[in-house]
C-alpha cells in the first residue's frame, strides 16, 4: 500500500497527531523541511489544531537594495553570454541580409541604472508586498522567495533565442542533448514595446509568483494585479527573458537538483493570444532537456512572471 493511501485511510484526529510526530522526529534529527512541504503542513495542520507548529513557519525575507545587488554580477554576466551568443550566431550569415550586431553597453552604465532601481522606495515596496504575499500564501512546489535581476539585449529575435538555448543546453549537461524548440507557429507573435535604449533591466522571482490556474484564470489576476501597482508591472516572460533567468540560475548551482529544476525554471507565456489552444512555455524537464515547448491554456499549474519597472 502507497504512504499516500495510508495516511488517507487516517481518521483526522489521528492525522493530525502522526504529522505532528513526524515533524518531531524531523526536528529531533535536526533535518529540513522543503519549503513546498512546509507550506502544505502549515496550511492543513493549523486548521485541525490550536497548537502552532513553529518548525514549518517560513521566515519573512526583507527584501532590500543589497539583496538584489548581490544578483547584478551574475546578471551581467549572462547580459553578455545572451549578446556574443547572439552576434556570434548573426555573423555566421552568409548573405546581404545579415542581421546588424548588437550593441554592447557599458557594465557601469547597466550599474548605474541597477542601482537607481533598487534605491527606489516605492519599487522596493511592491517587492516587499509581493514577498509578504506569498511567504503566507506559497504555491505548491514553490521555491523559496527571493529576486534575481536580468539584463536583455533590445532586439532579440526567434533565431537569436534558438542560438541563446542550444548554448545553454551544452551547460545544463555535458552530453549532446538538443533542446525541444516548439514549432514556430506556437510562439507569441507580440513584439516587443520599443525602448530607447539597448537593453532592459527586470526583476525576477525565484518563487512562484502566479498561483495556479488555466491560462486565462493566470491573465486576469495579473491584470489585477497590475492596477494595484505604481512602480512596477507583471509581465510574462519572453523565451530570451526565461532563458536569462536559467543562465542565472546555472551560474549559482541552482539547477543541480533533478526533483526542483523545473519549478526554479518554469515561465508560462499566459496571456499570449492562443495557438491551437495552447500558449508558450519555458522549462528545463527532468532528463535534463530545455523545452521551448507549448502547453496547454487548460493546464492548471502556478507560474511565474517578471516584475518590471514602470520608469
């Protein structure tokens, strides 16, 4: 019999009671209770019994301009992968219609602006409310809560992305997988709004900061989402954005553990206009694949989306 299919089979009173021992004995042997397990304990087990259970109550982070600083190294790092990744691919066309090379900027230009971002009391604030939010009302499976930077070249095309993702996939493994890329009639059709400058700066969560739902369920609570806020903007992420954030990712070791890799790369492109009733996604699967894949409206699993400043 699965554990599962005993614990079903419980009565709630004694449910409630072999959780509380189990969480003893996990305390007693001094290991840590995964995040997304905690949050399910925590929510479930205060429902049954008065008695707090101090071990699965997650810490509150503050989120604070040093915090996010300590990303901008690693994010200026993968700003360049994404740009000679992608000039190295245009240069490569044999033709009159060679794409133009991308324009490098400064690292200190890039700093500069960082640093006025995350000085920013009121965008500093929607972090924080954000942060607030979830660490009470976490997604299943959710990694914990936390804000890394990207840093996107403007100008980035659908061969740019495929050039950027094969790049990656020879880091994620060292073996000759090929990513999945999804038929191009699947991609978001959208363009980008136009920016003056070369590059644009975004704030990503590490957390599942979308709770679960179908694709349009997803849109409608971003928008609201959206007119609660000054200073910054959900935004769902670009195939180029998702990969950024799996560079990032990659650097600091975050994608050596099989079981929790997806859910710390996972970006749905919800609210894109459908194909074939199914939007864009970006994922690493367990076998060590990218997947630039489809997926359907339908499904109805958390996900994340980019907090972009308005300014």
């Amino acid at each position: 019999m699965e554990i599962k299919q005993i614990f079903s089979d419980m009565s709630d009173s004694i449910l409630v009671e072999s959780t509380r021992a189990a969480l003893e004995a996990i305390n007693d042997r001094g290991l840590e209770i995964p995040q997304r397990i905690g949050a399910l304990v925590l929510k479930n087990t205060q429902a049954e019994t008065t008695t707090p259970i101090t071990e699965v109550i997650f810490e509150q982070p503050i989120i604070t301009p040093e915090k996010l600083l300590s990303t901008l190294e690693t994010a200026l790092i993968t700003y360049n992968l994404l740009l000679n990744v992608t000039n190295d691919e245009r240069a490569k066309v044999q033709s009159d219609k060679r794409p133009e090379q991308l324009k490098a900027i400064d690292h200190n230009v890039i700093k500069a602006e960082v640093e006025a971002l995350v000085s920013d009391s009121v965008i500093l604030t929607e972090l924080q409310a954000e942060a607030d939010y979830f660490s009470v009302n976490p997604e299943f499976y959710s990694p914990k809560i936390g804000f890394d930077i990207v840093i996107i070249p403007k100008g980035l095309t659908t061969n740019d992305e495929q050039a950027i993702v094969k790049n990656l996939q020879s880091k994620i493994i060292p073996i000759n997988y090929n990513p999945y890329i999804r038929p191009e009639a699947y991609n978001d059709k959208r363009i980008s709004k136009p920016t003056s400058k070369d590059y644009y700066i975004a704030f990503v969560p590490r957390h599942y900061n979308v709770p679960k739902g179908s694709a349009f369920d997803q849109t409608d609570w971003m928008t609201n989402q959206n007119n609660k806020t000054v200073a910054t903007e959900l935004k769902t992420a670009t195939d180029a954005e998702a990969l950024a954030q799996i560079n990032n990712l990659q650097i600091i070791d975050e994608l050596n553990d099989y079981d929790t890799r997806y859910d710390k790369s996972c970006f749905r492109r919800f609210d894109q206009v459908p194909v074939n009733d199914n939007v864009s996604e970006v994922y690493i699967c367990i076998e060590h694949r990218i997947a630039l894949i489809e997926s359907s409206v339908n499904d109805i699993r958390p996900t994340r989306a980019l907090i972009v400043p308005k300014i």
